[in-house]
C-alpha cells in the first residue's frame, strides 16, 4: 500500500509539473491585424451589365 501511494505522489508531482499552471495569455492586440481596405470602400465594383450572371429565379431554375 505504501508502494502505491509513492507511485501516485510521484504521478500527482509529474503531472503538476507539466499541467499545473496556466499557458501565458494572448493580448487582443496580438489576436487582431489591420489590413488596408480596397478604394472606395468595396472589394468589387458594381457592373451592371454583368448582374444577370447572379439572378436566382425559381421559375427559371425549374425551366417554366
């Protein structure tokens, strides 16, 4: 019985030494990035002639 709580001490302070405090902590500012945004504020313009490529239609979907 003695032997047993030897091996579990030993465990308990192995297991203390590598689990026993937490990992440093990470700051917001090291969480964030600021990235420059494209001009006029869009990533894309808006071209007119090309807006029929993305209408979605049930009607047109099922062909009527």
């Amino acid at each position: 019985m003695d032997q047993e709580r030897m091996t579990d001490s030993a465990a308990a302070a192995a297991r203390h030494a590598r689990y026993g405090r937490l990992p440093e902590r990470v700051r917001a500012e090291d969480m964030t990035e600021e990235v420059a945004g494209a001009p006029g504020g869009t990533a894309a313009s808006y071209d007119p002639e090309g807006s029929w490529k993305f209408f979605s239609c049930l009607a047109l979907d099922l062909g009527l």
